[in-house]
C-alpha cells in the first residue's frame, strides 16, 4: 500500500506518550535456531523499578509517519509502497527537522568520532521488544549494563507489527512507541549508545506477525523471516524519521536475513539481499537493504545504518560485491558456537568495511563459554584468524531467560544481575576494555 508520508506523526506521539503503559503480556524465552536465527517463548528480566543517576539522554522529539502496508522480519526492499491504509507512530529522542548531525561517522573500515578517533561499540543485547509489545526491561537493567558491566552500547530488538499504526494491523500498540523511546532514554541516561533492530517481521502480511505474537506468549513464538518486506519499509521510514536528531542511535536494518538459508550464499541470494524482489522459496516480496537504507536517509536521518549479512548473519562474504551505495554504513556478523568459522572471511570483509559482531554465544545447551571467547579475543586481534582493527560487539542477552545454556543468557537473574558462566567471560572483557 502507499506510504502516505510522515507528516502525521506529531499528533500520533503526543498521544502515545500520554498513553499509559502496554498492555502486559508474559515474558518469553527466545532460543537461538541452528544457523543462529531467534524464536520466542519463555520467562524472565524486567520489572519496572527505576533507578537513580541523571545525565544526559536526548532530547525528545516529534516526527513523521505514517503509511501502511504488510511487513517483514527485518529489514525492506524497494522505496515506493502501494495502498491506502495509514500508519503511523513513534516516538525517541530526536530533533524535528533536519538531518542530526552525526556523533559517529564511517571512515574506511572504522568509525569515528567527533574528535576523528576510532570509537569501538561493546555492549549487550536487551531483548524482549520483539516478542512483546510492552517489554520486560527496566531502568535497572540498563543501569547495571552500563555501571557494573561498563557496557558502552546496547542492542534493542524491535518488532514492526508493534509499532505500525495501520487500521489493518491488528498487533499494533498504541504505546509501543514511547515504550521504546523510553528505553532508549535509559541507555542514554546511563552513557550508553543505541542500536535499533528490527528483529520481528511479517512478510507483509499482518497476521502473520500476529500469529507470532499470540504464539510467542505461550512459548512458541518464531518470528524471524528471511528478509525484510513492505511493512519493514514503513518502520523504518518512521522510526528513522523520529530519531534522526539523535545521533547516538543507529539504525540495524534488519536482523540475521537469511534468504536461500544454505551456508555459502549464492550470487542471486545477495542480489536479493540487497535489491529485493520475489522470494519463491519464502512467499513474499522481499525489500532489500538498499531499499531500507534510502528510507533511512530519505527521512533526514544520518545515523549510522547497520546491515547484517547472509546465513542469519553468519556469512558477510557477499559484501564486496553487494555493498550499500552510501554513507555511514556497518556490516554485522553473528557469531554462534557453529559459525565460529566463519571468523577468518568476518576478518577478511573487515579490511575494508567495518564490521560489527552485534550477536554471539553458545546456544547448544551445554553453557560452554568457548565462542565467547573466541570472539572476543578475535575482536582485539588477539589469536588466529584476528580482526584487522579493533572490532565492536554486542553479546547475546542481557536477559535472565528460564532456559540461559540455550537463550542464551549473560545474567542468572534481574535482581543481582550475576553473570552465568558465557556472561562472565562477556562482562570481564567489558571491564577490560577495548
């Protein structure tokens, strides 16, 4: 359906932010697939204390959209949409008009900030977002990450169907967008950077992002597809739109793509994964990260843009021959106790782009604590192979699930927050530094 713009989105946030909280709905345990890839059900994190400290944050803002359509699990393909029905939504801390002027920015293989030195991104994932419109994370978690962990970033996993006001989307929640910039305003009060990502999906059809939903909450819950659609097109013309003052965000167009689904990736995969088109194999149009990245910038945002490559993340060989025409641009590659072969070609891209590892874990059950090692060894140029620059991180979860050797979680519990053995290794190399 047709994008009808921006331009209601003011009136949209105000009542959002009015609005109170989501309704509740039980926390879920999301369990990583073989290749990597997210499903939901289970328990855990959250509660809603709030803790102290002040400080900075962003300003709050007003902005855009609305528009329509059907969605997609992450990330979207062309520009245009077709249709009638309006949506709309959300909210963050941003300025109202202009491009923001960006704290970080890609140069080379790395990125940099506004005194021109490289500036490396470690931190945690804070799901729950994705498989639940009202959230299960507090004030609290993200104080821990950022005072006792030192985490300096952390990963938000988003859902669309959560956030697209469109009268034909039955999963839609009016608070959704203020839940998220509120947390988005914790991790800033506490000095951490953002990454917004879209995790859930729908193929462009609302009831499939509803079935999702519905399934989730008793524990069943898989909504990863295997790229982007129309939907994932509109969330992100409106998401970028409202937080495009806020250059400490950055924008994860869309989480572990895996069109084709075999390891080593065909030319025609990355074809779609970049330019979109029908998928046969999955039964929907997908919309490519080329696509998802001209809407970003189309709203005025110049916020970094992350893209995640093939094989639920694992594989980013493809990426010197499909990279995004543009600006501030970083490739993430997921790292599970699988894929950690992966890591020689992750070195190898990182040459020339920059690369960020925005998940990794051992998610076999075992609570094995070798991939975490690994990779963060790998991410200081220690070991063989090595990163060629120090690289970025952001481990998988800063979320006490029920089932943590196959979360897999970094905390024990939300009270305390003690590492489990994975989250030990993770929250020593934060201490350390980069």
């Amino acid at each position: 359906m047709r994008s009808l713009g921006l331009a209601g989105f003011g009136v949209v946030f105000v009542a959002c932010v009015a609005a109170a909280g989501c309704s509740s709905a039980s926390p879920t345990t999301e369990v990583k697939n073989d290749a990597g890839g997210s499903s939901g059900g289970g328990s855990s994190s959250g509660g809603s204390s709030t803790s102290s400290s002040s400080s900075s944050g962003s300003s709050t803002s007003s902005s855009s959209g609305s528009s329509s359509s059907s969605g997609g699990k992450s990330s979207s393909s062309s520009s245009s949409s077709s249709g009638s029905s309006s949506s709309s939504g959300s909210g963050s801390s941003s300025s109202s008009s202009g491009s923001a002027a960006a704290i970080y920015t890609v140069s080379k293989n790395v990125v940099v900030g506004s005194t021109s030195a490289p500036h490396v991104f470690r931190g945690v994932n804070m799901p729950s977002l994705e498989w639940q419109c009202s959230g299960a994370m507090s004030s609290v978690d993200y104080f821990n990450a950022a005072t006792t962990w030192k985490a300096n970033v952390v990963r938000i996993p988003l859902n669309q169907d959560c956030w697209l006001n469109d009268p034909t989307n039955p999963s839609y929640d009016s608070t959704y967008a203020s839940t998220v910039q509120q947390n988005v305003k914790w991790a800033e009060q506490y000095g951490m950077d953002v990454i917004l990502d879209l995790h859930w999906s729908d193929k462009g059809t609302y009831s499939v992002g509803q079935a999702c939903l519905a399934a989730s909450i008793n524990g069943n819950g898989n909504c990863q597809q295997a790229m982007a659609d129309a939907h994932s097109l509109i969330f992100w013309q409106q998401v970028a739109g409202a937080y495009m003052g806020d250059p400490h965000v950055m924008f994860e167009l869309y989480n572990e793509p895996f069109v084709g689904r075999g390891p080593a990736p065909s030319t025609a995969s990355w074809d779609l994964w970049l330019n979109g088109g029908a998928d046969s194999a999955d039964g929907f149009t997908i919309v490519g990260m080329q696509a998802l990245y001209n809407a970003v910038r189309a709203a005025g945002a110049n916020n970094i843009v992350i893209a995640g490559g093939l094989y639920w993340a694992n594989d980013v060989t493809g990426v010197p021959t499909h990279a995004i025409q543009g600006t501030n641009v970083i490739y993430a590659a997921h790292v599970y106790e699988t894929g950690t072969a992966a890591l020689g070609a992750i070195a190898s891209v990182a040459q020339t782009y920059p690369v960020i590892i925005s998940e990794f874990g051992d998610r076999s059950g075992s609570c094995a604590t070798a991939t975490d090692t690994l990779v963060t060894q790998f991410a200081n140029g220690q070991g063989s192979p090595a990163a060629p620059t120090t690289m970025s991180w952001t481990a998988w979860a800063f979320y006490a699930a029920s089932t943590p050797c196959t979360f897999p979680s970094l905390i024990a519990d939300s009270t305390v927050y003690a590492p489990t053995a994975e989250g030990a290794v993770v929250k020593a190399a934060l201490l350390a530094g980069p």
